[in-house]
C-alpha cells in the first residue's frame, strides 16, 4: 500500500538533507523493517536478511567482484593517460557552441563503463570549452547527465550491468523464471526507453541548440556574459 512508499521516500529526503548517503540509506531500510516486523524484530531481522544474508551471498560476491575488477580497470586507464588521450581525440575538432556540445555527448558515449566515472571525467573536462564558447553550466550538466547513466545502461560492460543483474536474478527467482539475472537484463535491454530517449534528446539539442523555459535563461546569461 502507501505505506510502502515510506522508506525510499525517506532515504531521499535524508540524502538530500544530510548529504550522507550510507546513513540515509541504513535509516531506511530500518524504517521498513519496523513497518514490516515491528520494533523488537526490525535489529535482528534486518542484520540477518539485509546484511548478513545479503553480504555473504554467492551471486553478491560476484556482482562485487566484477564492480571492483571493472573500476580497478578504469583507474588504470585513468592514470595511465588512455582515457585523456580519447578525450583530447575528439575534443582536437572542437571549434564552436555546436561542436563542443556535439563533443561533449560523444565523450559521455564513449565513457561507458562507470556513469559517475563519466561525469567526473567528461564534466571537468568540457567546462573549459564550454565557458570558451559561452555555453551555460545548466546545459553543460543536462549533456553531461543524459549521457553517463543511460549509456552506463544500455551497453554490455559497465558497472551498472553487475548491479542491474543482480537485482534481476533475485526477481527471477521469486518469479520462478529459467533464466538467470544476465539473461533476463540482456532481454529487457530493448525495452529501456528511458536510455534511449535521453541519449536521442541531447544529441538533438546538441546540434540543433534549441531551449526553452529556464534552460533558455540559463543560456541567455551565458552568452551576455563576458568573456
């Protein structure tokens, strides 16, 4: 019922209040086991199916194992320069408002294998161009966001495919399903409307560069400001 709305509504208001993410997190899914076991069994059971269980289970551990493989591969090509030398390729043709847009959701496609790894490189690394060529920080972070998580979504090798898996192998087995949980998130893989639609949306504002409502402000006082 409503009541099942409590927890996740719960967590986001104390993330965004305390900025803390683990305890906001801790907090509500105590708030859930107190609506659904009561006060003297919410420790125990939460403890027990929710951290214990969950932490030492067979499939957590792989999905654990491929999250921390994949990001140890991209702090190597972090530090060994591969990933600045992509972004210095396609940014070598960036000579306009347009380009440096069209650049910067080509970055966002092409760093795919961590959506908050995207942000941290391709934002830091647009702004420059963007503050060159006027364009506002509003629309440099839409681009920048409608690329990370969706693309992080539709490819086959990212951080999100481990986490995503697991989440449909657990539903499949209350379901009773054959398949296991990369069978069934390659099979809904074409009904992610969301990633697809907020991939072909910046790139259509990319090169067309039409706005409204407050993005149209944001991109007015960008380009009235000085340079």
């Amino acid at each position: 019922g409503v009541v099942s709305f409590v927890p996740p509504l719960l967590a986001t208001l104390l993330a965004v209040a305390s900025r803390r993410l683990v305890f906001s997190l801790l907090a509500a899914v105590f708030v859930g086991e107190v609506l659904r076991h009561g006060w003297l069994q919410a420790v125990p059971r939460g403890v027990g199916e929710h951290l214990v269980g969950k932490l030492f289970s067979p499939w957590h551990i792989q999905v654990l194992g491929f999250t921390c493989m994949l990001l140890g591969t991209v702090r190597v090509a972090t530090v060994s320069g591969g990933a600045q030398a992509v972004v210095d390729r396609v940014c070598g043709w960036v000579r306009s408002a347009r380009s440096t847009r069209v650049a910067t959701v080509l970055l966002g496609c092409l760093v795919f294998f961590d959506d908050y790894a995207n942000c941290m490189l391709v934002g830091p690394t647009m702004r420059p161009l963007s503050d060159r060529y006027r364009i506002a920080r509003e629309k440099l972070a839409y681009l920048v966001d409608s690329t990370a998580a969706p693309v992080a979504g539709l490819v086959l090798v990212s951080t999100w495919v481990g986490y995503e898996a697991g989440l449909f192998q657990e539903v499949g087995q209350e379901l009773g399903l054959a398949l296991e949980g990369y069978a069934l998130l390659f099979a809904a893989l074409p009904f992610r409307f969301y990633c697809v639609f907020a991939l072909v949306a910046a790139l259509t504002c990319a090169i067309l560069g039409r706005d409204f409502g407050p993005m149209l402000r944001a991109e007015r006082a960008a380009r009235r400001a000085a340079p």
